[in-house]
C-alpha cells in the first residue's frame, strides 16, 4: 500500500430490529453478505461487509437489531451489539422513515451518547414516504445527539448512499487496508452458508417457524475443482417445527434446498451438492454450550 492518504477504518451499523441494515450493507457491498428478510433478529452476529476502493477501505460490523433479550441468544446478541460500539471509527445509527421513534430508539440513543467517535443518522427507505414527511420525521431525532451528518437514504434503490459513503470515508482516519480488495467479508465461508440456509428457512416458513432455528454447517468438503459438498442440520426446538420445515413429503426441505443451493454457488462459484437434515434440539436458545456448538462464540465475532 503505496499511497499515505489511503483512508481505513471500522465502522458499525446500529439501529432497531427491520430497519434496513443488511439491505444496506448489501448494497454498499455489492453482494449478499447479510443475511435479509423482513422477520426481524435475523441477523444474529457482526456480520462484516468490507467496501474497498484505490484510497480507502471501510470495514463496517452490522449489528443485531437491538431489543430486550428474554433468552441467552438474546442476551448474547445484545452484548454483542453493545461491544462492537466500542471498537469502531464511526457509528451509522439507522432509522427507518416508516416508523416514528420509539422506545427501541430510545435505548439506543442512551447507549450512543458515551461514544466518542461521529456518529451519522440515516433514515432509510425514504423511497417509502411522501418527501415532504421528511423534516417531521428528521425533527423525532435530529436534537437527540450532536450527529456529524444526517442523511436521507433509500438502501433498496441506493439513493444519497454513495454522498453518505464519501463522507465516511472523509471522517476514517489514514490507516493500512486490512483486507484483500476482493475480499468482502471475513467470516469463514461455512457461517455464510450458513446464514444463507436460515435466510430460505426464514424466507419460505415465516408464518409457521420463529426464532427458534440454528444451522450447524457440519462439513465442507471439496469433491474437485468445480464441485463442494456441503452437509448441515437445521436445529429446531419443537417436533411440530421439524415438520412444518420438512413439509409433505419432504417438499418444503427440497425447496429450502434448492434456494440456499443456488444462493451457496454464486458465492463459491462452484456447483454445490448441498445435504439438510432436520434436528430438534429443545431449548437450544438456552443452553450456553449450544450457543457456542451454533456458532455464537463470543471470542469469534
């Protein structure tokens, strides 16, 4: 890294449960990287995206949606949220237009008011709302903390994100690029595939199945040059569950299987022979010692 202008740093996503974060993550990235559905707390560790250009890199931590935890899951995730504040350049607090302050926002507000680094308010999907809502909607926030910008965003259309990015590039301090330029996350590839099969979970079963699904990537082997074999449980906590996710005659494992395959291979760029099976495991959510088996270790994200 020849240049001494070049630009780096860490920068968290924060902001209740649906308000666009992973949209937004992914659309800076340019790839699915978070996992995205509309059931919110699907995003359950710091998922990094990694946006990188000639003069900078920004490594952005998505945080989980803050809420107030009712299990060990739910207290993991909030710990997690709250620690990756302390470690950033830069706070993006995320609202969305949609949606009138609350006292989720207000939770969080508090827990930004002991950060020293800039913090930018954006409110999302204003590709949602009549424009001239938008002062009234800004006023709910804009006296809450001393913001370093305020911007209007649409995540899903990408409007005003790229003035928002160079401005965040302009407040990161000169630092070393700490990832490759091709890289854009640094979580191993299993914890993607991972977050790619709850994602079809979530996306086909919504109704029937909440929170209470794991998946446990148990092997990923590399059969040759093109093809990957890839094995994993779906854990669940309750029987009625296991069927509702394996469907008549298996069916709805099938479909889940062809979705996150498809969505498996444009990440490798590999054919991927993927095997599901259907675990239930009660009271997983609970249990440290599963936390960790499931990939939530502290140490880890």
């Amino acid at each position: 890294m020849d240049n001494p202008n070049y630009k780096s740093g860490f920068v968290a996503l924060i902001g209740r449960p649906n308000v666009g974060k992973s949209t937004f993550l992914n659309y800076v990235v340019g790839q699915k990287v978070a996992i995205m559905s509309n059931v919110a707390q699907t995003t359950r560790n710091k998922i990094q995206g990694i946006y990188t250009t000639d003069d900078a890199q920004i490594v952005f931590i998505d945080t989980p949606g803050v809420h107030k935890p009712q299990t060990k899951l739910g207290d993991f995730m909030e710990k997690s949220t709250l620690s990756a504040l302390d470690e950033v350049d830069a706070v993006l607090y995320l609202v969305s237009a949609t949606e009138d302050r609350g006292p989720g926002d207000d939770f969080i507000i508090n827990r930004l008011k002991n950060v020293k680094q800039p913090i930018f308010l954006v409110i999302n999907k204003i590709d949602q709302i009549n424009p001239n809502d938008l002062p009234e909607i800004t006023a709910q926030y804009k006296d809450a903390l001393p913001f370093a910008g305020i911007y209007p965003i649409s995540a899903l259309q990408g409007n005003n994100v790229n003035p928002l990015i160079n401005k965040l590039i302009e407040t990161l301090p000169n630092g070393p690029q700490y990832y490759p330029s091709d890289q854009i996350s640094d979580h191993p590839e299993r914890f993607v595939i991972a977050e790619m099969i709850r994602e079809k979970v979530f996306e086909l079963t919504r109704q029937e199945v909440p929170h209470s699904v794991a998946i446990d990537v148990t092997s990923v082997k590399r059969e040759d040059d093109e093809h990957v074999h890839i094995s994993a449980n779906i854990i669940v906590e309750r029987p009625g569950q296991k069927g509702i996710i394996i469907g008549k005659k298996g069916q709805m494992l099938k479909k889940i299987g062809t979705k996150a395959r498809q969505d498996i291979e444009h990440l490798l760029g590999d054919k991927v022979f993927l095997q599901l099976w259907v675990k239930v495991v009660p009271d997983w959510r609970d249990k440290s010692a599963m936390l960790k088996d499931y990939g939530y270790r502290n140490k880890d994200y």
